[in-house]
C-alpha cells in the first residue's frame, strides 16, 4: 500500500530572494481542492514513485565476462553490489579479451561445463537478489558463431561480364567474377583483411541470375557524368567511416539519376533471362540472336565477416543478416543453451540482445529475387545490369530499381532478421533488446534504422563520451565526431531511437551509455551532462556501459575492458555511487510516464538507408517546439487523425506531418496523405511529381501526379495553403507560422537565449517537463511553459524532494516562473492536472539566495587509507590539491581520505532559516557528517548540503569523506617494481602521465 502524501512528500527548503534581481513578482495559487479520491491517489503514485522509484526504472548495466575470468565469490559480489547501489538489471556479455589489444588472463572457456556452472550460479544469485538479466545472443557482436556455415553468413553480390556475338549457337562455361570485383576500396568491416582477398573457392560462390542485354557501339549505355559518382553508394558498394552523418550516408543514394539526351538505355524487354539455361557450373547453353550480346553473371560470396572479440568457442562467422535461417541457427546453438540452463536453477532471462550491428555492408542474400518480388511486387532480373551501372529503361527507371533494391534489403533486415528473432523470443515467453539501427561499421549498409528499431521490445542506441568531455570546448557543436562523440553538439542516435520508441508503442527508449576510450577518469558528477543530454533527447532507459566482472584475487582495479567506463565494485568511489543511480531511477520513472509531447512529426521519406539524424533545431521551426521522426511503415500502418491532430494508436499526437524536401513518394503514402487530410491533417512539405519505385510504373505516376493535384491545388506561395476535405496542406514555407498562426506557442522558452534544453511528457495526473542546464556556468533564466491554469511544482531528482511553494507568474496565457540553475543541474517541473489556480497571492521562493557568512578556512586533519599507501594522518595547514603535495603518498594517493575539522559556529541557528556548507571544488565525490549525525553524498552541483539539522551553536565536529579516482595510484605504480604495486589491472599506465587534481580543494564555506 502506497504511503500518505503527507508522510513522504518532503518540500524542499528555500531561503528569501530579492525578486527584483528577476523582476517578477513573487505568486503562487490556492489549488481548487474539489478533487475525486482516484485523482489523489493517482497523483500520490507519480510522487511515491519519483521519490523511491520502483526496481523496473532503475539502472542497467553491460556486465561483460571477458575470458571467461569470473568465479562465484566475484559474481555475488558484483549482484549484491548492484542491487544495493540501486541497479535493477544486466546485460550479461560474454567475450574474449579487452579490445584493443588489452591483454586478458584466460578463465573458465565458454560453453564448458565450467562456465555453465558459473552461468547457473549468476542466475541463482540474480534471481535471489531480483535481478533481471538480458543476454547478448553470441560471444561478442553481431550475432554470428562457429555455427554459421558460408551459406548462412553475409553476403556480397559479385557480377561478371562477356560478350558474345550472333546468330550463334553457344555453348560454354560463364566466367566467374573476381573475388572482390567492386569492393576494391573496402576498408572498415570487422577483420576484412583475413577475407577480403580469399579465391572465389574458399567463399562460397553462389550464382543468382544470368541476363543478356542488348550492346550498341558507340552509343551511351552506362551511367556517366557526375551521375557515376553515386553508383557506388546508390548500388551498396560504398564503404565509409561509422562516424558518418546521417546526411552523409542518405545523401548520395537519394539524390536522383535525371535522363540526359545522350542516353542510349536499354529497353527493359530487350534483357533476356538466360539463367535456367546455365547449369550449377556455370555452362550455358544458348542460341544467340543476331547482334552485339553482353552477359552478365549476377552471383553472390560470403563476405567472411566474423564476429569482434568473441571467444575462441562462439567465433565464427556473422548471420546473414536478410535470411532467418542464421537466427534460427543463432537460437538453436546458443539461445536454447541460456534457456535451459537457467531453468535448472529456476530462472530465465528476461530478454535477448543483438548488439549494434556492426558487419560492413553486406549487400546480398540468397533468395533477394524471391523477396524482391513480396516486397516490391516485380521480379528484379532484368535490371540487374542497373547494378554495374547500365542504363536499363532509362536512367530514372535504373534508379528506381536500386531504390527498390536498397529498400528491399531493408525489408528484409527488419522482418527476417529483427522481427524473426522477437517472434523467437515471444515464443519463449522472453523479450528482445536490439541496438539494430547503428551507427554501424559502414555508413552505406541499407538499413530503415526505425523499422528495425521498432521490431524491439527494448529499442537500443548508445552514446560515448568524447575523449576529453569534461573541457566543454571539446564537444561543442561545431567539433568532429572522432573529437566529441557528437554530432553537431548531440547524439548520433538517441533521437533515432526515441522516435522508434514513440512511433511503435514502446514504453522505453534505451542506450548503451557512456561507452569511451577513457581509463578511470569519469564518476558520477563528470557523467551527468552527458546522460542529461541523452535525456532531453528522449532517452529513458540507459545500460550503462560498462561493469566488467572481475574475481576478488585479481585485486583492483582488476581486469578491465578496453573501452566503456568503468563502473563496478572495484571503482574508488562506488560505496558513494548510490545517489547517482537514484538520480538516474527517479528521472528514468518520470520520462517513462504518460506520453511524450511533440508537435511535429517529420515524414522522413521511404528511401533506404533510412536514419533520423541527430536532435536538431529545424531553421523552418525554430526553438520551443519538439518533434518526431516517422517513416513509412508508420505512416501507412500507424497514422489516423483525432480531432485535427494526427494521432498514433498509443495515444502520441502531432499538430502537422512535414514532408521531406524530395518530388519522389510511394503512391501509396501520398494516398494514405491524401486520407489524413481528409479527415483533418495539417501537411506541410514540396508537391510529388512522380513514385519513388517502379511497382506499377508508369501508371503510378500517372494517378501520384493526379492526387497532388487535388492535394496541393494553388498552395505554394508562404503560407499559403489548399483546403482538402477537413484538412490543409501547405507547400514550402516556415513551419513555426503555420503553428504560430493556429495559436500554437512554442512548448518551452527560456530567457536571455539561456543554454537550457528540454523534454516534455504528459499523463493522465501532470504535464512533467524536464529542463536542464548545458553548461558549467551557473544561470538564472525564466522558464515558460505552454501550460494553463495549472500550478507548477518544483521535483529535484537529485535530493528526491518537491517544493510546492512555488514563486511564478502568468504571462499571455503561459506559467512562467525563474529558475536558477548551477553547473549542468537539472529540474523537474511538474504541473499537477489536479490542481488550478483560482487566486494568486505571495509565496516563498524557487531557489535561495545564498551568501557567504564564515569560512572555515585553517587546518584539517586528513586521514587516508594505509592500504592503499596514504600516510594514516596528517594535518594540511589549508586544503590542497593532492597530486600536488611532496609527500609520495599522498600525490599517487588514489581512494578515501576523511577531513576532519572542529569549528566554532559565528552566527546565530535561526529556526526556519537553514544554513548550508558549500564544498566549493571537489575532487571528485564527498559524504558529509555533522557532529556524528551522516548529512548524505554531494556528487553534483551545488556542491552544498543543508547542515541545520545537525548544526549546533558553539562547537561543532565536521567530517568530510572524499574520493579520488584511480589514475594517480596507477601512475605511481608504473614507477615500481611489480612486485611492489598496490594494484592490479591489464590497463597500462604511465610514470610520467599527468596526475589529476584530487581532494577537497574548497573553499569550505557556510551560507546562508
């Protein structure tokens, strides 16, 4: 039974504020108190709930076994750890090595009956701690392992050429392509230099159709001009970086192949079919008609592509990733194996994971006629020739062929791969957890990232921190990816997967978290902008990555992995890391709640590779508002309209569907375009003029180019618009008019331009916003909200507390209230649909005005750990920096140490009015006591806490904890002999790498 509002909602404290620093008045409301007792209770859910959130909001991590190098002592340690600092779930990883070339001993070898003890063992303990554990589907990533024959791997299409000359009557053998015939300039797969360059025998060459196609000397029959320059991209042999934009990977394959004069194309009924006259070994046997003939052999090699880092016993080669059978495979072998033996400890896990796809681009699969025709209702044969780059019909209807291609591979990776492996798992009662849309090894690979994403019952992506994310000169927006980890100043593909997350019925959009190459130089408060971040672009479920399991023996830091940070039992400051989960649980619950509030929906074409680039402000939409992204499959499955807004079934609402700025659209869609605005839909965006595909062609432009018509009618000028049924639709022109001309105000607005970012979401009970700070620099903005008649709370996610008295004013319709923000904090602001304001009058205020009223200033005792080489006690005459001390033990010192201070308070507790200590600098996490009373962890800005409880007149006994990061004391080991070290790890330091800045640096002062 959930606990009265009154005995766990705690109103935080504030101080008085001159208002006239903002120039507002100060107000508040009498709340209308006529309310049912459902409405309470509901609303004392959401507060319970954010201030002890339950076990199904809490943090996840990626428990990685490297080697195999776990024991059952370290497996305890690390669940029971878990469970007490606030995680609810794993990812259990199982792979070889570090990555990187970071060595790794050897422990128990996959898939023995010693590892399998280890298994059943981790899912005895999960289960007793009420740990949820996921599984990665094989031993490192993609899915793959020994398991994969040639036939069932990835695959590349190769073509080989010939000409023959008639009437004759021919008989022979076809040459064979070469081996890497088109993927000349390949260069990113995973291990493609033991691959790339194998003889055709050693990689399963297959043929997949054989066609004749007319030649004519002297007359212009391929692609040419700046046209060529795109038919490595457009026919799937473009290999680039995974740092790639969006735009960079969508924009060669949908820009558009225009006729030119001197095309000389092949009539589409002039391509002879002669694969049923070749025989498996390639003989033909043909009666050549007179002319000039070219044949062109279209088969199809395994790629070789294997898995990274897996072990030795789960390597093998990667699934195909456009067929089932590979997940079936995948299932057989491996799968089963985790169900059963969980079973036989009474456990099973909650879901399966294929981590992010990251294969090269294969490009091909055995039976892609077969689907060319489902999907595209047109056998493929005789454009194949459009893939070396024939003009076959023309050079338009070529590119509709490889849009069709592309787009049909796409199909294919959602269904048989990603839709098949959630049916496998529904079918055992498990989930499935895909990080399927990227960023992937190759930028070209054609994938529709939200379709994928949306066979998920977990939708995945991940975001990394930059490799010096903590200077924020080094990720802002005009910064390269390989230096911020960032595009354009944001994630790659959070707002890819929140989109996914929202357009598909799904109540989490999650992330692989934190993943870097940086070694012990991160905690809590350095995670913080970043996860923020994550979570303004729509993200509310993190696996924080990542939590390498160690045995107690190896000693600390302990083996680690190359990549991820590190965040498990054997990090300095993880007895302290409690209230940064709880920070992360409380925000997860409250952005997991109701439905996420956007006004656009962006129509992002049904070309393929489909990806939704970074959050971004949309010049044609300004700030304030929040938008989504939507393909295809969504739009012709998901869309209705209610009320004038175009509706999804889970309740999602948006004002208008922007088109993108392309002439080319499925008949199909524009029909379903033409149905929303029927019955309502605002639609803004460029006129189609002709298909995209060939299906029906040329009929369907004929019918497209008749419906636009109707659709469009005059509207072209700004703003200028066609009615259509109980809907507009609107041609170019600012998107922010049109909703600023329907009265619709921006969602959010903060003063002064401040670098404030945010996210909405709406339930039944409240309109929660969750506002946050970007920056180091401490601010005060007012915040305006597109909310009525409602009274604004105040919900701190760090502190767990809610302050009601609330100082705001009502300006044009709008709540506005100020707000102080310190280095990268956060708020929740909170407007209770219960509660409307019926008279305004004077109330306290949003945040304190602090000042400064005694430093405790003069010497501390400072005791530090012996164990792990600190002096037992010493007294610094004024607090200093640690790496910088004469004392050895002290400057390579890396752990806990306790400030103690005795001081004589100089003014006068005043009931009421409390007095805070400010820590000034930290370096880098500290837990306060008071004359013995534990006053909690300070781990973010304001690095304060509210001492009154404890605060005594006269004397008074301060303790402060801090710790440090493992840098230092792995910096002066690397001077030592091994024998002589403290610590233990695989992860290599140097004596001369600089030390980092550690302790209580202060000043320590009381405000008030």
């Amino acid at each position: 039974m959930k606990p009265g509002r009154r005995n766990f909602i705690k109103i935080s404290s504030v101080a008085t504020l001159n208002l006239s620093l903002l120039g507002l008045k100060g107000t508040a409301a009498v709340i209308n108190s006529n309310l049912t007792a459902g409405e309470n209770s509901a609303l004392a859910d959401l507060e319970a709930n954010f201030i002890h959130p339950p076990d199904s909001s809490k943090s996840s991590c990626y428990w990685w076994w490297f080697n195999g190098l776990v024991n059952e002592a370290g497996i305890t340690r690390d669940l029971e750890e878990f469970r007490a600092k606030g995680m609810g779930e794993v990812l259990l990883v199982n792979s070889a090595g570090g990555l990187g070339g970071v060595p790794f001993p050897q422990g128990a070898k996959f898939l023995s009956e010693e590892w399998k003890a280890l298994y059943r063992h981790a899912m005895k303990e999960a289960k007793r701690l009420n740990i949820g554990v996921g599984i990665n589907m094989s031993s490192g990533w993609c899915m793959g392992g020994p398991w994969i024959e040639p036939e069932n791997s990835g695959r590349w299409y190769l073509q080989a050429e010939m000409e023959l000359e008639g009437p004759q009557k021919f008989s022979g053998k076809l040459p064979l392509p070469g081996n890497r015939v088109g993927y000349d300039k390949v260069f990113n797969p995973p291990g493609y230099k033991e691959y790339i360059d194998l003889p055709l025998e050693k990689l399963d060459y297959r043929d997949t159709a054989v066609v004749a196609i007319p030649l004519h000397q002297g007359r212009n029959q391929q692609i040419s001009g700046k046209r060529a320059e795109l038919l490595a991209a457009k026919s799937n042999h473009k290999d680039i970086s995974n740092w790639a934009k969006s735009t960079e990977v969508m924009g060669p394959v949908s820009e558009p192949w225009e006729n030119e004069p001197a095309d000389a194309a092949i009539p589409v009924e002039q391509v002879i079919d002669l694969t049923a006259k070749v025989s498996k070994d390639g003989q033909l046997n043909w009666e050549v008609p007179a002319g000039s003939w070219k044949i062109i052999r279209t088969g199809h090699r395994m790629t070789g592509s294997r898995l990274m880092i897996a072990q030795p016993e789960g390597d093998g080669l990667s699934v195909d990733w456009y067929d089932r059978k590979g997940v079936d495979l995948q299932f057989e072998n491996l799968g089963r194996m985790f169900i059963d033996e969980a079973a036989k400890v009474g456990n099973k896990p909650i879901y399966f994971c294929d981590d992010s796809f990251e294969d090269g681009f294969p490009n091909w699969t055995e039976k892609i006629v077969q689907h060319f025709k489902k999907y595209r209702g047109y056998d493929p044969t005789p454009y194949l020739p459009a893939l070396l780059g024939y003009l076959v019909g023309s050079a338009e209807i070529s590119d509709r062929f490889m849009h069709d291609y592309r787009k049909t591979l796409g199909d294919c990776m959602a269904d048989e791969h990603y839709r098949h492996f959630a049916d496998l798992c529904h079918k055992e009662n498990m989930l499935v957890q895909n990080e399927s849309a990227g960023p992937s090894r190759s930028g070209t690979i054609s994938i529709d990232g939200l379709k994928n994403l949306g066979r998920s019952d977990f939708p995945m992506g991940e975001f990394w921190l930059g490799n010096n994310h903590e200077d924020e000169s080094t990720i802002t927006p005009d910064k390269p990816y390989g230096v911020s980890r960032l595009d354009y100043g944001q994630n790659k593909v959070c707002k890819m997967v929140a989109s996914a997350a929202h357009l598909y019925g799904k109540k989490t959009a999650s992330a692989e978290a934190f993943t870097s190459m940086r070694h012990w130089l991160d905690y809590p408060g350095s995670l913080k902008q970043a996860l923020d971040r994550a979570f303004c672009e729509g993200i509310n479920r993190i696996a924080i990555h990542t939590s390498t399991s160690t045995r107690p023996e190896d000693g600390k830091p302990g083996y680690e992995y190359g990549a991820g940070t590190h965040f498990n039992p054997n990090v300095t400051w993880w007895n302290k890391s409690g209230p940064f989960f709880d920070y992360v649980a409380r925000s997860q619950y409250l952005l997991r709640s109701g439905s996420f509030v956007a006004d656009v929906l962006y129509y992002n074409g049904d070309g393929v590779p489909n990806l939704v680039a970074q959050k971004h402000i949309d010049p044609q939409l300004g700030k304030g508002y929040d938008y989504d992204v939507c393909n295809e499959e969504v739009l012709l499955t998901r869309l209705s309209v209610r009320n004038g807004k175009l509706t999804l079934p889970d309740g999602m609402s948006y004002r208008i569907l922007v088109l993108p700025e392309s002439t080319r659209m499925p008949l199909a869609v524009l029909q379903k375009i033409s149905s929303l605005v029927k019955t309502g839909a605002t639609i803004a965006g460029p006129k189609p003029i002709s298909d995209s595909g060939l299906k029906n062609y040329p009929d369907c432009d004929v019918q497209l180019k008749g419906l636009a018509k109707a659709l469009w009618g005059k509207a072209g000028a700004q703003l200028r618009i066609n009615s259509y049924g109980k809907g507009r639709v609107f041609d170019k022109g600012p998107i922010r008019n049109i909703l600023l001309n329907d009265g619709i105000k921006p969602d959010f607005e903060c003063s002064g331009d401040a670098p404030i970012d945010f996210i909405h979401r709406s339930t039944p009970e409240a309109e929660i916003y969750f506002v946050t700070n970007k920056h180091s620099k401490s601010l005060l903005t007012d915040c305006s909200f597109r909310i009525k008649n409602r009274m604004p709370e105040i919900w701190d996610p760090v502190k767990g507390s809610i302050n009601r008295q609330v100082n705001f004013k009502i300006t044009d319709g709008r709540i506005q209230l100020p707000l102080k923000f310190e280095a990268f904090q956060s708020w929740f602001i909170v407007f209770p649909k219960n509660s409307k304001i019926t008279q305004v009058k004077k109330v306290a205020l949003n945040y304190p005005e602090l000042k400064a009223v005694q430093e405790l200033s003069g010497p501390w005792q400072v005791q530090f750990d012996t164990h792990w080489g600190g002096p037992e006690m010493v007294t610094f005459d004024r607090l200093q920096d640690w790496s910088l001390h004469s004392d050895d033990r002290i400057r390579y010192f890396s752990g806990t140490a306790v400030y103690t201070k005795q001081f004589e308070l100089a003014l006068e507790p005043e009931a009421g009015n409390p007095v805070y200590l400010d820590l000034g600098t930290v370096k880098n996490i500290a837990e306060v006591s008071l004359n013995g009373q534990n006053l909690g962890i300070i781990w973010t800005a304001p690095w304060q806490v509210d001492i009154s409880p404890a605060l005594q007149k006269g004397k008074n006994e301060l303790k402060i904890e801090v710790v440090n990061l493992w840098p230092n004391r792995l910096i002066g080991d690397a001077a030592l002999p091994k024998e002589k070290r403290l610590t233990n790890t695989n992860i290599s330091f140097k004596k001369e790498d600089k030390l980092l800045a550690s302790g209580l640096l202060g000043p320590v002062v009381l405000k008030k």
